[in-house]
C-alpha cells in the first residue's frame, strides 16, 4: 500500500467563517511584529510523519481536504490548496468555493511560489510555522520569495490552533518496551553504534526528530498515530548525553522507568536524561551555546526547521538520511526472524479471509468494508497482534483501478463472482509488520484481465528473482517490474515498491525500489523492501502483486571483481491466484518461481495451519498451491 | 566508444622547472592584486568541450598526463592531480615526483576542496582561469574554500599560459557550410525556432558556448578540434540580434559569407553581425547594460563563469540543457536519413575490414595498430568520409579488458587466430557520424569467452528490443543491459550509451542510458544513442558489443492513457559474430532478434558492396548473415 486515505463522507466543510478568523489572526499583533499576507498551512507533523495524529490534521481543519498530501496557503483575499492527481476528485468534493484546487503536475498549474508571487503586494511577509515546514523546504521557498521581494517568515504560534477551538489534545499513549528477545540489540548498543558513527564523522551532537527513529533507537513503541507504533518524541544525543524528550507522565510507568534505567543508569554515558516534549528547543539552544568552535550538530534536512535553525550555520551538518535511519533499514537477524514469524502469522490469517471469502460471497453479503474487517478479525486471533498497519485497500472492480482506494460507506461494492477483488492490507505485530497485496477473482476472469495480471505477475517475478551486484540502487530495479507491460503498451503511475519498518511505519527510508527517487541508498543484505506491481484499468479493475521481500546475499556463477550479489527472499507467503494467470504467457523460469514460491507458501504457512487446526483454511492453501505444469 | 586516450610514450615529464615559473607567476602581481597560494588548472576548454585542441592541453603541459580527465592544483609547496581509475597507471608513468597523484574514487582519496583546505595557510587565495572554469564548478569551489575561510579568485590571464612558450596557435580551420540537403532545416529556421523557445520562456537573450551547439545552428562545421567537426566560436542571440564571435579570418570564404547572407540579409533580425571570437566578454557586457529590469539571459549551467559572471544575477538564467542542445538531440527526417547512409557506407568498410581481416591474420602481420589504420583506409574510400569520430579502440587479447584502450607502439599486439579481438570505431561523413564495436575471434573462442560474449549479446538485445512509454528517461533503461550478466554475477563499469550527433561530436547530450546521469531528458523518437554493454575479463579479454540506434515510435498491442511507446532500430548494420555466441543460451526471441539483424544487415548493406563492386566483403557478409537455427 502507499498511503493514507480518507474515512469522511464527501461534503465540503464550509470555511467562511473559519478563512475569517484566520485572516483575522495574520493581522493579529499578538503573534508577530508586523501582520503577514499570507500563511502557509502544510500537511505534516513536526515529525514530518507520513501519518498523523488528529491535532496535527491542520491543514483539513482549515480547508475540509483530508487526503494524505497537500498543502494549503491563505493570502488577505485568497486561498488556494495543491495535492497531486490521485487526490483531484476527492479534495474537490471536501473543498467549499472559497478555495481554490490547485492540481499539482498539470502544467497550467503554478507551483506554490509561482502563486504566491503571482498574487501578493509587494514586499509581503509569508508565514510559516517552523516547526512543521522542513528545513529543506524552508530553503526553496524563501529563496523564491526573496527573489521576487518577499520574505518568509517563521511564527512561532501556530495560527490553525489559535482558531481551532476543539482541537485534540496530542495523544501520549502508555509506553511499550522491547526487550533484547525482540529487537536484537539494546537501546545501550544502538546509541554506542550511533556514537561510533559520529565519531567517525567528526560530529557531536545528534538531533533525532523522526519518530520512528527514536522509537527504534530506545525500543520504545507507543500508539500516538494510528497504524503507527510510535510515539511524540525528540532525543538528542552527544558523546556523553543522551536527552530524551517526552509527556514526562508516560515515565511514570516503572516497566518504561527500568527499560530506560532512569534510576540506575550503568554508566553516566548511558544515562538517560528526560525533559518534556516541549523542552527540546531550549535544551537544545543550551547544547549549542556550549559549542567548542570546531563541534558539528548532525540533523536530518527534513527535520522541521524551528529545531534546524537555533543550530549556528557553521556547527549544523544536515544530512538526507541519518545514521538511526540506515541502522534501522539493515534488519538484524532477531528482527528477520521476527519479520518471518509475523508473515506466517499474516498469511495463516489471509488463507482463513480467502477460504471464508469462497464460501460467503455466492451469497451476495460481503462488501468491501466487511471484507477488510473479516481480515482484521481473523487477523487479531494470531498472536502478538497490535493492529492493523495501514488503513486496508479492499476494492471490488472498478474501485481497484483508484491506486489509493478506502471503502466509504457510500463507494461500498459487494464482492461477486463477476468482478476482480484487490485487498492491500497489513498488520502490526510485536514482531514485525506486513504488508500484502493479492488480486482475485471469485468467478471466472475474462481473458484480458488475467492477461493484465500476467504482465503484472511477470513484473513481480522480474524483481523477486533478480540477482543483482552488492551496492545496487533500489531504483535501477524499477523497471524490471514494468518490462512486461511496457511491451504490451501498459504501465503503472506508483513506484515499485517502499522500505518495510519492524514493529515500525510500514512505509520507511532510506530504501525503495522506484522510478522517483535516486537518492535511495544501495540495497544491502537485511534490508526489507515491498516489491508491488500492479496494472489500473479506469473504471473495470485494479491489479497489484505484493510482497514484502528480504534482501539476502546471493552466489550467482562468478563474482565479478569479488563485489557479491544480491537477490529477494520472499517474507510475504500467501498464494497468488493461478486463476487469475494465463500460464502460456509465463516462460519455464517463472513458471519455476511459480511452483516454487508456492510450495514454500504450503510448506511453511501449511505447518502453520495445521499447528493452529485451521482445516478449511488448511484445504484451501492445499487446492490453491498446486503446481502448474 | 567513451573518451580520449592518449598517444605519448609513457615516460614521465620533467616538470621542476615549469612548476618553478608557474609559482613565480602566482606571485607576479602583473597579473592580479595580491599573489595566489594556489592554482587550479583542469582539463577542459572554455567551451567544456571533451575533446580539446592542442593549445588548450594546459593541464597535460603542466603535469605530463594526457587522459581525458583529470585536474592539476599547485600550491606554493604541493602539486597534486587527481584523475579517475581509467588513469591511474597512465598518470603515474607520465608524471614525476613533483605530483601526487590523487586517485579519485577511493576512501582515503580527498577531494580537492578538502586538500586545499588541509595545506593552505590561514586566509590563501585560490585562483583559476575563470574562461575554463565552469560556473557549476565555481559555485561549489567556492563555497567550500569560502566555509575554511579562504577566497576563489578569477585570474583573467591563464597563468600556464604565461609560462608555455611554445604554447600552439589556437586552430582556425576553413568553415564547411552545410545546406538543406544536409541539415533539414536552415539556420534562419534554426534562429527562429530558439526565439520561439525564448519567448515561451520569457528569455530575451540566449549565450550559445557549446561548440556543437554553435555549429549545429548555424549549419557550419569546421576542424579545429581533432575527431570533432565544430569551430571555435561563441553566439549571443537576441530577439533582433545574431553575433557570431569568430576568427574573423575565416569569413573571408565568400562560401561562408553567402551562407551567413552576410553582405545581404534576407531580414534584419536575420542578420548575422560577426566579431572576433576575443569580443564576447565586451559584447556580452554591452548587451547586459541595456537590459530592461525584467530581462532575463539564459546561459548554460557549465558555460565558463568568465561569462556567466557578466550576465548580473538577477538577469541571468542558468539551465543544464540549452533549447539547441534539446534541439539538436531530436534528428530531423533529412538528418536521420543522412545518419542512415552514413552507417551503410562504414558498414561496407567494416565488412571490407573483417574480410581482409579472415585472409590476413594467419600471416601474423596484422596489429591493432595496423588493422585500426586499414579500418581508417576502408572508410575514407566511401563517399564524403570527414575523418574518424575518436581514436579508434583496437585491441586484442588483455588489451581489449582496458576500457579506454587506445593501441601504442609499446602496447601493439599482433591479431592471431587465438585471441578475441575487439574493435570500437567511427567516422565522420559529411552525412553523419558512426560508432561501433565488434567483438570477434578468428580461430575458436573458448566456452568462457563465448558465455560472456552471449551474456553481453543478451544485453544489447535487451535495451534494442525494449519497448517504453514515452517520456521514459535513458538512465531507466540501462539495468535491461546488466540482467544477464548480474544473474551471472558479471558486470560492467560504464554507462551503456551516450547520444550520438549528426556530423558532429560522437558524444552529446542530453540524453544517454546509463546508471550514472539521472539529469538526462527524457527519450524522444528522432533521438539517436548508443548502446554498448560489454564485459571485461582484466588481463584476458573485453566484450563490447555496441550499435548506434534511433528511437523511433513502436505500436505495442495496447496504448495506456494514450502516451504512446518508443523502441529503437538500429542503424548500425553490422553483423555480431555468431561463433562468438553461445546459441543454446539464447532464448527464442534472442535468436530471431540475431536472424533479424543479420538478415537487415545483408539486405540494405549487402545491396551498397553489390553496387560499389565489393565483392569479398558481400561474400564475407553472406556469411556472417547466415540464420542460427
């Protein structure tokens, strides 16, 4: 799956009055010197968080828009908000007339400082809370603006929460710890490693603001966002310091106490001081102003640039992925293992979905809401199950041609023997998270669908079984997945596929296998990955093939220049509908995969069944791994 | 092929004496306020040119290297040259132990930034011949010395310059015009269409450095720089206005002169006014001091920052790729045909080689050396033939793994029956410009050679064969070329192909596949590339396999949301060696893409050596083009 979707039904909020009050509080003295002309209301967090909690949904607060990209931007007589292709529809239905559509990869359509030029007085002030607007956008857009005589401005109080009178407390979930049985190494270790990183580098002080990465850092996990087992914190760390920020009353739990040996620290370097959340600034203004004059402050360029700023210029060093992150990308073998378990459990919990689906849809009373909690439901029976770890793509034809598709009570379809069902959904377990996407068919599919699917089938096998050289991007493996279709004159509008956290985001850096970005970081044993093809014919059905993979060592024949090669080993293990394939179109080797692939599915997942005495979901993983000739 | 080698005997230059004046220079206030602590020479020109005339070789002049990359900086105690793995060896044989030689791409390897900044005193200047440094380079270069407090100074006078006596005159070959016959399209169209792209864009004025580019507009070529059919020459380009900065001299031909409509333009803005190749700095300052508050000068991002730095930074426009460089990559109807032709004549001289080539080596007289010149005979006989494209590639045996290759007195191997040979090689015609490799053996290659050789073939089949939509960048396309040879656990260390000019450099931009440039555009039908996997066995063998290709529209069974594909035809029309191939590990459609080619490599080549009477080569080719089974 790739990312988050609406759960509100499709009327406009109406915002006059709202649009009021803020323009109200851009001129309000209160907040600054002088008034602004316009504020700038992006989507993220101060985490810069794919998912976010319900205090931070300020952008739909002020314009309705509840998709999971866009920004908005209020000026004295306009407002206007950009998302991108997948979101014209629905933001056109949340949005009153007061604002303004911007849809973003049209080429009509100004970008947000083309616009802003465009319509402001000269000499304006644009506003910003800095602590959500990353330090790399920060650098764009204020560049723009002064180059037209403008200036961008940070205000400190956000303007959306002064006129946002209901707005929800931050969540401060109770705290979970991870103990050595799950993660593999101690939070000890993991900050001695990050230590001898920066040590290396020559720098000093680590300001850590994503969540998860500070959530893997400590083997801490919290549920402050849905999907997400994360919780609201920063921590900085420096060579003898290590500072956690956080709700301090979620320390008063004596497990969370002892994990983090906040009594009994073994050694001062490994003491852990806490202050709350909203400490950081400060604490971290103090850090700074006790530089040495050589001293060097590691900070992620995304992280928000409230924090970026109080380091001086000449101490900063702002890097696109930071040592937490790559750290957590390369699994150790606990968290393998874990991943391992938490696959066999998802999939024990899909077959039972698959073999309750046969038996119930010729009775016309599944949908796709039930159908997405039907997987849930069985889901929650395994064990270690948390929740889910993305909102469930369930779609019934037509609806699976919409790439980010989430039943709504009103685009609810029946599941049917006539139609092909796309189900992309996944599932936080203690040890580990999953993501799996299958597309079947309950009747008989029609020659072009399962041709499609082919090609899709093709693409998915094209990646899995690559053998490729130590150091290889993610993306050079992009367009494996797409040679297929391409040569019958198809393609898909989505990446390949995303990093995999462990009990973490289902969607992590600093890997992926996609046409997009080139700034991933070279593949390497440990590192877990999606790979999702998929084909979207408008308005008929949605194809997607998808497994999480773990990237392990390979030995082709030679070994070039003694670099080593790499390939996928499968985690996902759920059986891809032979229905659904036209087996003519496969050659010998991926009819081998094929076989193969669901053998291992039988094998390992089959153990399963029989271990937990799931018979009929046991039969129906029998009937559908049998190999094709 | 992919770069310049050398042709000097590998013995070190002594360079005591030259470093002496050198650094007396950098204290000789004659040419600037205060002295220098250091100097940067790199290797190019002031028109980034890859390939440079002999007067610009300062860099060679300095240190002795001649590779075709490569940066010297001399300080008042050091002289380091950093170049890149293709040169380590060369460099340390032509240069003394006056230089470090700074081996690019290793860990301990610094960047020049950081050298400079780890042995200059507190405060240095930096300095560099602003004409041949980029503006890219200038901006990067001087933020880093800027960080460790030092300063990058523009010295106007080129300092080797100062200290070359012997220094050549820069070239001023006589002007070849090139009508509509040849080019499709005349300059003033040409003109037209820029104006056309600087209005769009709400440019007034375009600065033309490129040299390719200059000569692709004005439908000129010239020979001052050896293999590259182009002049040295600048262009500004108003709205009204066209200058042309050259050696005035060579405008005396009445044949330019009728060409330019010198003594009567059909049209004022039409009119070329020309001025010596000296007045671009004074002209380009003049036209900057009339500009309008709004104006905008677009110039390229690697132009010299000589000019680049006249045009004031709120006017100035900087882009990667110039409108003529996009342009120029998308061949017209006439261009292609010309591109076409040109490839059926080499193809005859290449048959003619191979043929003499089956008769000659069990003599024992043939050298890479030889057979390079006999291949330069064989083409020069064919119509309009200019001159080779770049120093032919000719190498047998271990000789063949150095990728850059280019055969010496000391290094000639003999052609045997026992050794695979490979052979990269082009020409230039007045109708286009060619570039092949062949891979051959003309006694029985061994199972090892044969596999590897198949491997490549695989590759090169996989990126000619490839369909994609349109908009589909090159870099996307070059893991198809590895597939084979990964799964192998084989690889290469270059990029798979470079666009290919029409009469003109056998390597622009601005497009190409490799793994490397993920700025390329995107490909387009009527751009023309190569595509040149290979495989190198160090001190054994090297396979390449390389065909220039076109791209041109393709009709796949669907067409998803009406983008269209592309795939490519070769136009290269020589036969691969089928002794080399290890046919059972084709696939069906690998041996009817081999089947294919050779059978249009016998019709269309095969009807030219019936016509021009060649008939040992048209036996030869009969052969060669005989089906696999």
């Amino acid at each position: 799956m790739s990312s988050l979707e609406s759960d509100k039904a499709m009327s406009p909020k109406l915002t006059v009055e709202l649009l009021r009050q803020l323009r109200l509080a851009m001129k309000n003295c209160k907040y600054f010197s002088e008034p602004i002309q316009a504020y700038i209301i992006p989507s993220g967090d101060a985490h810069q968080s794919e998912y976010i909690a319900p205090c931070d949904c300020r952008r739909e607060f002020i314009c309705g828009f509840n998709g999971s990209a866009g920004t908005a931007i209020v000026t004295e007589q306009h407002a206007a908000m950009w998302t991108d292709g997948r979101y014209f529809l629905q933001a056109s239905q949340q949005m009153d007339n007061n604002w303004t559509l911007m849809k973003m990869g049209l080429k009509e359509t100004p970008s947000q400082e083309d616009w802003l030029i465009s319509v402001l007085p000269e000499n304006s002030k644009v506003g910003v809370d800095p602590w959500i607007f990353a330090a790399d956008q920060w650098k764009n857009m204020s560049k723009a603006l002064a180059g037209a005589g403008h200036s961008l401005v940070a205000v400190q109080d956000n303007l959306i929460d002064a006129v946002w009178l209901d707005r929800p407390q931050r969540p401060s979930t109770q705290l979970m710890t991870l103990g050595l049985e799950r993660t593999g190494m101690s939070w000890q270790d993991k900050i001695t490693a990050l230590r001898a990183k920066m040590r290396e580098r020559k720098i000093n002080w680590f300001v850590a603001t994503a969540l998860d990465e500070i959530a893997w850092l400590f083997n801490l996990r919290g549920s402050d966002i849905e999907y997400n087992p994360v919780f609201f914190a920063y921590s900085i760390v420096g060579m003898k310091t290590i500072r956690l920020f956080v709700d301090l009353k979620r320390l008063e739990d004596p497990a969370a106490r002892q994990h983090l040996q906040l009594d009994a620290p073994s050694r001062p370097e490994l003491s852990v001081q806490v202050s709350p959340y909203e400490a950081v600034h400060t604490e971290l203004q103090a850090v700074c102003a006790a530089l040495g004059p050589k001293d060097k402050v590691w900070i992620c360029d995304k992280a928000g640039c409230a924090l970026t700023q109080v380091i001086p210029k000449t101490h900063r060093s702002q890097i696109s992925y930071t040592p937490l992150c790559l750290a957590k990308a390369v699994k150790n073998a606990t968290e393998i293992q874990g991943m391992k378990t938490a696959h066999i459990k998802d999939a024990v919990a899909l077959c039972e979905l698959f073999a309750w689906l046969e038996k119930e849809i010729p009775k016309g009373t599944v949908t796709e809401i039930s159908s997405a909690d039907k997987a849930e439901d069985f889901r929650s029976q395994q064990k270690d199950f948390v929740g889910l770890s993305f909102p469930s793509i369930s779609s019934v034809g037509p609806n699976g041609a919409i790439i980010h598709y989430r039943p709504l009570p009103e685009t609810n379809r029946t599941l049917s023997l006539n139609e092909v069902y796309l189900l992309d959904s996944g599932a936080q377990y203690k040890d580990g998270t999953t993501d799996v996407t299958r597309t079947v068919h309950f009747g008989t599919p029609s020659a072009y669908e399962k041709e499609c699917f082919t090609y899709v089938l093709k693409g998915h096998i094209a990646v899995s079984a690559a053998i490729f050289p130590n150091g290889t991007k993610g993306h050079l493996l992009d367009s494996f997945a797409r040679a297929a279709l391409w040569e019958a004159g198809l393609d898909y509008l989505h990446g390949t596929g995303h990093g995999v956290g462990c009990f973490l985001n289902v969607h992590e850096g600093p890997c992926g296998i996609s046409y997009k970005t080139f700034a991933d970081e070279p593949l390497e044993a440990g590192m877990i990955v999606s790979d999702e093809p998929g084909y979207y014919e408008d308005g008929s059905f949605g194809v997607r093939i998808e497994n999480v993979v773990l990237v392990v060592p390979s030995k082709p024949k030679y070994n070039y220049m003694n670099r080593g090669s790499l390939t996928f080993e499968p985690l996902t293990l759920v059986p891809m509908q032979v229905k659904m394939m036209n087996t003519d179109m496969l050659t010998q080797k991926e009819r081998d995969w094929v076989n193969d692939y669901h053998r291992q599915c039988m094998e390992t997942v089959g153990a399963e069944l029989r271990r937990q005495g799931r018979k009929e979901a046991l039969d129906w993983l029998i009937r559908e791994t049998q190999p094709i000739a």
